[in-house]
C-alpha cells in the first residue's frame, strides 16, 4: 500500500492548520465559498470531458493507494527463466509458461514468439499496445491538471462574488455597511480554497497517476525487450545483463551482484 498521498495530504493540513492557529479556524470556514469552488471546479470538469472518461476517476484514487504493481527485477528474473527454457527445449517449451501468467500483455507477448511471429511485427504490435495505453493514462491524468486549472480559477470568481457585493453595500445606508465582512470572507476564502485544492490534491493527483503510468511503460519495455531477446535466442546472462540497464544503478548492482552470488 502506498501511503504517500494520503500522508502528503494529511500533513500539509496540518502544517497549514498549525500556520493559521486553531483558535482561528472558525474564520476559514464558509459553505458558499466551498459550494463555488468545489461545486464549480467539478461542473467544469464534468462539462469538459464524456462520461467514459469520467467514469475512470473512481479507480484513480484506487491506483493512488495501491502499492507499488509492476515489480522490474521480478519481471526480469521470470524472462531469464524463459530464455534458459528456450534456449533448451526451443520456443514452443515457452507456451505452458505464457499460460500462467496473469497480466496479458505479458502473455500476449510471450505466445507471439512461442507462434513465430517475426520480431519486427512483435515490436510493432507490442510498442503500439504501449504507446496506446500511455496516451489512455495521460487522459486521466489530464482530467486532474485541468482541475487543479478550474480550482484556482473558481476561487477568483468567487473573490469577485465577494468583492461585488461589498460593493454593492457600500452605497447602502449604514446597515448595509455590516454585510462588507462577510462579503470580503467569502471574496479571500474562495481563493484560498481554490489554491489549496489545486495545489494540495489535484496536482499531486497527477503527478502520482504520471509516476504510475511510468512504472507501467518501464515495466513493459523490458517485456518487449526480454521476448526479443529470447526471440533471437541471446544468452541469459547476456539478456539480463541489458535488460538491467533499464533500472537506476542501484538496482542494477543489487539484480547483478544476486546473480554472481548464486554463481
């Protein structure tokens, strides 16, 4: 499970609760303020994009919480044990392996060699398959920037609100002086809550689903990789030795020392 979103979240409240003081949070509260921008930022939202797309963001914020899915040193070591199969009993040994597995494209993958289909189509059909589901997920993460867009936005419109009606108090007689407070509080909260919106949920929001889309491409790159090499019938040793090369050099050292040590 990955905690970071949520710990980000609940720490930056704090931090900003702590800098207004509590004895003050009473002043920050306003319905109206929280109905235009919430209420206006999720109507633009829904009005920019089909229901299709939208029906996605529930699962995002599964995605957000869910640990870590696309393990790359497993990846290789189950490729590796492929090319030693392969290298043995041929490529159709492959085909109880690919059988088992679980995630599709990897199996995908896998029965395109066991069915001698020439490596040139593989990478074609494989690479195309990435390049698609890149571009579904950065849809998804691009409903969340044009949030954090509409937030920020909603929060001047409501400061407009405020500052037209105290305006309009203004040339009333002295009782009407007594609404210009509340009416300024709602013109400097919307934007506040706008700026804390954007800023502290809907950015970090696609940032994390742009990291998870990364881990994903990585993940399958050395799937194309590993079944292109085994493809052509390369050395294990040799095939783990690039397909490392993909993983920061802290991992490269820990996959390639694990291997020399069971040597």
């Amino acid at each position: 499970m990955d905690i970071t979103s949520i710990l980000g979240v609940l720490i930056g409240a704090a931090l900003i609760v702590q800098g207004i003081g509590f004895d003050k949070l009473g002043n920050f509260w306003d319905p109206a303020s929280i109905l235009i921008v919430v209420g206006g930022s999720l109507a633009a939202v829904i009005a920019s994009y089909p229901l299709n797309k939208l029906k996605s963001m529930g699962k995002h914020m599964g995605m957000l919480m869910s640990g870590k899915k696309f393990e790359a040193a497993s990846t290789i070591d189950q490729l590796i044990d492929m090319a030693q199969i392969a290298r043995k009993n041929g490529l159709l040994a492959l085909e109880e392996k690919a059988n088992a597995l679980q995630d599709p494209f990897f199996k995908q993958a896998v029965m395109l060699v066991v069915d001698a289909v020439e490596a040139e189509k593989v990478r074609e059909m494989l690479e195309g398959s990435v390049d698609n589901m890149a571009a579904r997920h950065e849809d998804c993460a691009g409903i969340w920037d044009k949030a954090s867009a509409f937030a920020p936005a909603f929060g001047m419109i409501g400061t407009l609100v405020g500052l037209i009606n105290m305006l309009k108090g203004l040339n009333l007689d002295a009782g009407g002086a007594s609404d210009i407070g509340e009416n300024m509080s709602v013109a400097m909260i919307t934007t506040f809550y706008g700026c804390i919106l954007a800023n502290l949920l809907f950015s970090p929001i696609a940032k994390k689903l742009r990291i998870r889309n990364e881990e994903e491409i990585l993940y399958k790159q050395l799937i194309i990789e590993g079944v292109l090499g085994i493809q052509t019938g390369d050395n294990p040793k040799s095939l783990k030795e690039r397909l490392v090369t993909f993983l920061d050099t802290k991992q490269q050292l820990k996959l390639l020392e694990s291997e020399s040590g069971g040597e």
